[in-house]
C-alpha cells in the first residue's frame, strides 16, 4: 500500500518562501514522474509541478520561476521550494504520480495546507 504524507506547509506572508516535503512509503518512487498539485477552497485541483524519472521538470505558467520541484531518491521523498509566494498560491498542496492509473492506485495524501497572507 502507498502511503504519501505532505509536510511542511503554514502560513506566510506574500513574498516570502516555504519548502514543501512528500515522504512516499510503499513503493518506490524512483522510477515514476511525480507531481504536486493543490486545490484552492471552491476550485478544482490543479497540477502545479512535475518532476520525472529522467527528463526535465515542467511547471504550471502560475509558478513557473517561482517554484523548483526536485526529489531524492534515496530518501524517497519529493520535494517543492516555493518563493516570491502571491495570495493566490493559497491551497492545500498535495503530491502524486503523474499518471492517473496511479493516482487512482494510491490515492491522496492528507495534503499541507499553504496559507499566504498579511
């Protein structure tokens, strides 16, 4: 069974920086494109970031030079810097397999909620 457990979130004012952690646990994940996501109160969930197996991180237009996803293997984790933080990056993040297959496979994480206020 996979488990994923996000941390690392909390409040912050507008500007300032939060790094994010997925612990993943059951698998490895080495060998699968991961993603973080969020979901804003009333909104859909959204891709934000991914990170493959081998290959090039891709991000969303809305974070692209402001958020960096790496991961490391050995520790089985993926991680999300997040800098330059706007009111609207407010969300409970979450990380997944890109793959949907997957992610209906493993289901979501508890998520860390990221708060951006003054």
């Amino acid at each position: 069974q996979v488990q994923l457990v996000e941390s690392g979130g909390g409040l912050v004012q507008p500007g300032g920086s939060l790094r994010l952690s997925c612990a993943a646990s059951g698998t490895a994940i080495s060998i699968y494109d991961m993603g973080w996501y969020r979901q804003a109160p009333g909104k859909q969930r959204e891709l934000v970031a991914v990170i493959p197996s081998v290959g090039t991180t891709s991000y969303a237009d809305f974070v692209k030079g402001r958020f960096a996803i790496s991961r490391d293997n050995a520790k089985n984790t993926v991680y999300l810097q997040m800098s330059s933080l706007k009111p609207e990056d407010t969300a409970v993040y979450y990380c997944n397999s890109q793959s949907s297959r997957l992610i209906v496979r493993w289901g979501w994480g508890q998520g860390t909620q990221v708060t951006v206020s003054s």
